[in-house]
C-alpha cells in the first residue's frame, strides 16, 4: 500500500434532483455529478401518498389524491439543503398518466411546489430504467423488465440500445386492488391474478437466446432484500442479487398465507410494500415461467438513475471495464482517496493477467474483477491503514461495482481481502460457497496475488512475461535499475506466487 492523498475536487459539483411521482410512492433523489461519467448518489427520501389507491373507477384522481400528493413533492423538496447549481427533473407516471384528470395534478403540483413533473409514456419510462441497468452491465439481447405500483415496462435490448419497449397496466398496486379482497388474499384470487398476468405476457415476443433477465423497482428490491436476509450472501449489497425460481417459490409458500401485519415483520419488507408484495411476488414468477429465466436479477439503477444520466448528459457505456472505471471513480469521491496509485496497480496487474490467463484458463469475468480489484485495492486504508486490505474487501462486500456480474464481484472481494499476501479471513471458504465454487474460491485468491505482485512494482518501469520452459514469470525492468526491489521483497513475492500460481518469478534488468 502507498499512502493515499486526498481526493482534490470542487467543493460543490453539480447537483441533479430527480422527482419520480410513481402510483404508489413519490421519491426525491439527489445525485452528484462526479467526473464526466458518474452519478454519486447523495440522499434519497420518499412519501407513500398511493396515487393509485385513491383513483376511481375510470382512473381519475380524486381532490385528496392531487392535494396529497403536491403536498408531499412540496416536503420531499424541502428537505433539501440550499445549492446553488441544482437541476431539477420531475416525473409522473402510471397513476397520473392513465388519470383522465391528469392537468389537474400537475397545475396543482406547479403551485404547491414549484415544479412542474412531466407525464411521461410508458415506453418513456420503460427506457428510462433500461438507461438505469446500462449503468450497471453491459446489455445486449437482455431484457429489462420494470415493475411499479401501476404498470410494467418490458424492454428488449439489442447492441447496447433499445430494441423495443412495451408497457402493460399490471403494476403491483393496481393488481393488487383489482384481485385480493382478503388479507391474506385466497388461492382463487391469487390464480386470477396469475391469468391476467399470463394473458400480457403471452402477447410479447419471445426472449432473446441467452439474454438475461434484469427486474427493476421497489418490489424486485424488496424481495432480493427479504431473500438475502434470509439467506446466508457474504455479498451484502442487493445490487445484482439473483432471484432464482426456487428463492421466489419459497417466497410464495412464506408469503401467502401471511395477513399484510405479519409480512411486515418479515426482514426486507418494510410498512409500505407489504399490502402489495405478495401480488409483485407472483408477477415475477409469471415472468420467470414466461421467459423461462432461471434467474432474474435485480439492479438498484432503474429509471431515476436514468433520469439523471440523460439530464447530465452522460452516455451509455462502451464497455464492462468502463463501467468499472465509473464505479471506481465515484467510490473514490465517496471515500475521498486518490485513485493514481490504483490506476497504476491496476495496468501492472493487467499486464501481469495477460501473461499467465492462458495458463490459468482465465476469461474476461477475471479480468474485470482484476481490474476492480486493482483499483479500489486500499480504499480500506480511509479505515485503518496497518489492515487495510481487510477493510477493503469489507467495503466491496457492500459496495455495487458496475460491470461485474455477481461471480466478478465476489472474485474482486477474494482478490482484495489477499493483495497483501495474507492468507483469507477464518471461514470464508464456507462462507463465501453460495457465490464462488470451490474453484472460484481458488481463482479469487490468484488474482489475490497478481495484485500483490502488481503492487511491489507499480511505478516502475518493468514488463511481465511467463516462461513455458521455466514455468516463471519474468519481470524485465526498464534498464535503468538492475533490481527494482530488494532480495527480501523478492523472496516473498517468489515464495507467494509460487504457492498460488505455480510459478517461479525471476528479474532482469
């Protein structure tokens, strides 16, 4: 580890506030612009007016609704602290959109808080939540599938961009308030819902082959929070959490026969989204059955980080490893470290991955968890600085990377937790079974000592190459110094790799 310096940056960079006026919460998050590329997430609150449950029959909002409703856009703004370069986007979508009196909404918003949201179509907001996921992975021929309190967006993806978007009135809230009459709801109710569901699905086109399923909103994060909970990650941000066909049919068997009271209390499931989870529950198992996805995986990013990309004009990723270098950049603002030294790390290690990956049968789901690893390897020493690395897989155990898949993710922690060639942490193989195999555990900890060999050279001017002969890795220096590091640092770096790798490590000048 080399000392880290503080992070120099504006005092204020700009500020983006995005309003989403959803059927059943409003919520207000603010997002610092970091860099040309990245969105900080700054504070976030909501309100829970449920526009949705208070619509009539033909889907206008009734005075209480409008009036409640600006009410609560009005305190969510007020909550915020005086900036001086703050923009501000509002939208309203399914309730406000399908109300017939939806002019009357946004006037009355105009007045009682100053800003007026523009409705947006559902296709609208289907996109906004793709750019939301493309801020997270890479997607092509994937879907993105966005379910809220009054309709559900489906996206097909295709080369990175959107292929097509549809949207359907099966939110969770209006499902809720057309089928279940009781608490808990009856097996008859539950079934009708189902066909109703099935009914909208079968009118899509099929999935792409080996696209993936990507799940999007409050309900999909409430779930892969309650499936977490229950369950025993050693990753602990929701962020790319997999719901598995049979997490969700356990989920069904605990959830259905509890009143909405009970629910309550289960973990991951707050006040708000209790009435209706069980409904969002069994859309998303229609979804699974439809696409025949034996996961879905949830993204935090969704339509409000969409929102604040396009404002701040930042454009969709070109690449996994950008995406990695937009997370790394922001963790950096975050933690208020400098990201020099990582960058460095991260090219030797490179470097280094290059020469043994063939030997190793390494693909590029390693060497992005290599690259993430390299990066945020001392963003630990913020902590303490005698244990950083330590730290460091503590912080990425609860920190969402962009562009890594979950398998990438937990490899980055395992390369981490090791980059200063100490052995792993007491119970982590067992602990860490559910993400890495046996053998992912094995690989975790190699790339654990590309870094800590990538780190003993970064900053000088030295190249690796790997003799099949010899089976070593040779580092050839810049000719400018015959021995870029003294015989002790070389005995345990040999000893290291030697051990993890199966390679010896010879110098040249």
């Amino acid at each position: 580890m080399q000392g880290l310096a503080s992070a120099r940056s504006p005092e204020h960079l700009p500020l983006i506030t995005v309003v989403d006026i959803g059927s059943n919460t409003i919520r207000l998050v603010e997002y610092e612009v970091v860099g040309r590329s990245g969105l900080r997430l700054v504070r976030a609150f909501k309100e829970v007016p449920r526009l949705a449950h208070a619509a009539t029959e033909n889907g206008a909002l009734s005075r209480e609704a409008i009036e409640q409703g600006a009410r609560s856009v009005r305190r969510l703004l007020a909550m915020l602290p005086p900036e001086r370069d703050r923009t501000t986007v509002a939208v309203a979508t399914s309730a406000v959109r399908d109300a017939p009196n939806r002019a009357a909404f946004v006037d009355r918003v105009r007045s009682v808080a100053g800003i007026v949201p523009k409705v947006i179509s559902g296709p609208e907001e289907g996109r906004y939540a793709y750019l939301g996921v493309s801020d997270a992975w890479r997607l092509d021929r994937d879907l993105v599938i966005d379910l809220g309190g009054g309709s559900m967006q489906v996206v097909y993806t295709r080369g990175g961009r959107v292929a097509r978007a549809f949207s359907m009135p099966i939110g969770t809230v209006r499902l809720t308030d057309r089928y279940f009459h009781h608490d808990p709801p009856r097996d008859r109710e539950i079934d009708a819902l189902r066909a109703t569901v099935r009914e909208h699905l079968d009118a899509l086109p099929e999935r792409p082959k080996n696209g993936r399923v990507f799940v999007v909103g409050g309900t999909a994060r409430a779930l892969a929070r309650t499936s977490m909970e229950l369950g025993e990650s050693p990753l602990r941000t929701i962020h790319g959490q997999p719901l598995r066909g049979r997490e969700l049919k356990g989920l069904s068997a605990l959830l259905r026969t509890m009143p909405a009271k009970r629910r309550r209390e289960v973990p991951g499931i707050d006040r708000t989204r209790a009435e209706v989870i069980v409904a969002g529950l069994w859309t998303f198992r229609e979804v699974a059955d439809r696409f025949d996805a034996q996961e879905l995986t949830v993204s935090t990013r969704g339509i409000r980080d969409g929102l604040a990309l396009e404002t701040a004009g930042i454009p969709v990723a070109r690449t996994s490893a950008e995406l990695v270098d937009r997370s790394a950049t922001v963790a950096a603002r975050s933690f208020r470290f400098s990201l020099e030294h990582g960058r460095d790390v991260a090219a030797k290690a490179d470097h280094l991955f290059d020469a043994v990956r063939r030997r190793l049968d390494w693909g590029e789901e390693e060497r992005l968890a290599l690259r993430a690893a390299g990066l945020l390897h001392d963003i630990g020493a913020v902590v303490d600085p005698w244990h950083h690395a330590w730290h460091s897989a503590y912080i990425l155990r609860h920190t969402a990377v962009g562009g890594l898949t979950r398998r990438a993710a937990g490899l980055a922690v395992i390369a981490v937790s090791g980059h200063e060639g100490e052995p792993l942490p007491e119970g982590w193989r067992r602990a860490w079974k559910s993400v890495l195999s046996r053998d992912g555990m094995a690989r975790g900890e190699r790339l654990g000592a590309i870094l800590f060999v990538a780190e003993r050279f970064a900053g000088l001017g030295v190249e690796f190459d790997v003799s099949p002969r010899r089976e070593r890795v040779v580092v050839r220096g810049d000719g400018r110094r015959r021995r870029p590091i003294g015989p002790k640092r070389f005995d345990r770096l040999e000893k290291h790799i030697r051990r993890t790798l199966g390679l010896g490590l010879d110098l040249e000048g």
